[in-house]
C-alpha cells in the first residue's frame, strides 16, 4: 500500500498543532496521487488520541504504543518508523519540523537512504505527482524550490504555522491500526532517566499566533514583564532576540532566530530589535510584522509591514492601555 503519510506528533497529551496544518496540505495531495492519506503516532496511551486526526483528513492512522516510547528516544521512535514504511512502501511522508520533528526526520531519512527537505514553507506535487517543497536558505536571503526524483518515500519537514490549521469536519472518521513494534535497549541508543518541565506551561513559540518579542533596547530583564503583560492581552507568547538571551534577561527557550528558534506566527511585535539578519531568518516569514525602535536606520524596518520610530517605553504601556480600553468595551 503506497499513500501520503503524516507523522502525528504528540506532546504532554496532545496533537501538536503542525500535525492538523500538514494533514490539511497532504489530503490535496493524497487525492491528486490517488493514495490514501494515512498518519502516523507513536508513544505510550495515545491511541485516544488518533480519532481525531480523521476530522483533519486522515483515512488510516498507525498507532505504536509502548513503554519505549513513553517519551522521544531517537532510535526507538526511528526503528518504529522505519518498521512501518518497509512493510506499507509510502510515496511521501511529512514531519513537522520541531525540535524532535526535524531530529527523527533526519534519521529516518538516513536509515532509509533518501533525501530530506527540511524546514519548508510551502509543499505541493510536480506535474509528474513528486512532491514538490519551497524552503528558505542562507538565513532567509533566498528561497529554494526543491523537486524530489522517482525515489520514495519523498520526506520534508514542514515549519509550523507556515501552511495554516483547516477546517475540520467530525463526520470524518479513520481506521486506527494499533502496530506492535518490539525495541531492545541497545536499539534505543540512550535511555531518559529524567525530565525536566521548562516554560510554565507557557504557549510554545514555534506554534504562538502572536509573539511579542524584546531585543537589547528593552535595558534589562524587569523590562520583560510589559511584554508579558502585552502577550497576555493579544493571547500570545513572548520571544526575545540573542541579544537579551546572551544578557541573561530571558531563557534560551524564549530565543527566536537562526541559533534558536524559528516562528511564523500570524503577528510578530519587534520591541527594541534591530533586526541583525540571524534574527530575521528566525522570524522573517511571520505573517505581519510590526517594529517599534526609536533608530529610524534599525534594519529591522525593512522588513516590517508596519514600523513605529518612537520610544519603546511609552509606545508598549500605550499600546497596552488601548488593547484594554478595547478588551472593556467587548
């Protein structure tokens, strides 16, 4: 059985959302090919969780359940993969391309001896039905399209919020095939013998609609908290630029860029950025763009869609108090 895959990934007892946007995507494709769309989930009592995914379109969804993969190993979760594609030759299969997307990604590719696009914005079908993806080199400066030859299965991860959630429909139901896949302690490669929680259960910023984000014109870490008072208002999440992180104003987990991480929410806020271009080639494919910098010169500007020269310190606790006004009269 060939078809289009999806790999289902699951995070503290939830569908990631990137899994919807790639399913969304693939049906088009899946009915262009004339294959069935089939997605992929592996962990431990998650079986739950795979009806859902056929309200997005998934026709078959493969469940591997076990205590090997309670949490993300690079080996077991390949080896169970790799399993699966061997017995049911998929022609495409997509990953997200998050922290443990792009890992398992690579090393499905490599265990198969097939090729790998990866953070891509855009996929789609040749003329010939191959999959066809757009992703961004040299920090965003150009974009390549990239056109897959016969050999399959054809593999990309996808960037989150890069292709959008569709619209699910509940009449839609999946067969759910539960497979049995056996690996040994050697096969796993390495064992998690602890888990750390980080973030306070904060919005993840690869899948934030709107992130507010401080560079070095916020002059310190207290600064922060008008930010967090901003995103909470919008329902979003707060980043900040390498600048701030390597000041040890905020947390490595809250950097956006090419050295931490990349975003494409629908709103992203530039407070106090300049906009060096590590920066930009971890945000620069946000939907809107707005910058507020007091230097009119700030590269960031050129990439905004919408700029603000002013003063950072009177334009956040101003903007703040508008979004109130409006939030009271709703």
């Amino acid at each position: 059985m060939a078809g289009v895959w999806v790999y289902a990934e699951v995070k503290d007892g939830k569908v990631k959302k990137v899994t919807y946007e790639m399913l969304g995507a693939a049906k088009a494709m899946a009915q262009k090919k004339e294959e069935p769309l089939c997605a992929v989930m592996i962990g431990k009592d998650i079986s739950s969780l795979a009806p859902e995914l056929g309200a997005y379109g998934a026709e078959r969804v493969f469940v591997v359940e076990g205590d090997a993969f309670e949490r993300y190993t690079t080996g077991a979760y390949t080896k169970a993969v790799c399993e699966l594609v061997k017995q049911h030759q998929p022609s495409i299969i997509l990953f997200g391309a998050t922290i443990n997307g792009k890992d398992l990604s690579a090393r499905v590719a490599g265990r198969l001896g097939v090729g790998l696009a990866t953070d891509c914005t855009e996929i789609g079908l040749d003329d010939q039905g191959n999959l066809k993806v757009k992703r961004p080199m040299f920090a965003g400066k150009v974009y390549a399209e990239v056109v897959f030859s016969d050999r399959k299965p054809q593999m990309a991860s996808v960037r989150p919020n890069a292709l959008g959630v569709p619209e699910a429909d509940p009449s839609r139901k999946a067969e759910v095939e539960k497979v049995e896949v056996s690996v040994s302690p050697e096969e796993m490669g390495y064992q998690v013998v602890g888990f750390e929680q980080v973030g306070g259960g904060k919005i993840d910023l690869t899948e934030a609609e709107i992130i507010v984000s401080g560079g070095r014109g916020m002059k310190g870490a207290e600064n922060f908290k008008m930010l967090e008072e901003l995103a909470d208002l919008l329902g979003g999440a707060v980043g900040a630029s390498r600048a701030a992180v390597d000041a040890g104003w905020r947390p490595q987990s809250d950097q956006v860029g090419q050295s931490g991480k990349v975003v494409s929410p629908n709103l992203y806020i530039a407070c106090g950025i300049s906009g060096a271009i590590q920066h930009l080639a971890g945000m620069g494919t946000s939907k809107i763009i707005v910058a507020i910098n007091k230097d009119p010169e700030a590269p960031i500007f050129k990439k905004a869609d919408y700029g603000v020269v002013d003063d950072l310190f009177k334009v956040v606790p101003a903007l703040i108090e508008e979004i109130k006004k409006l939030k009271a009269q709703s």
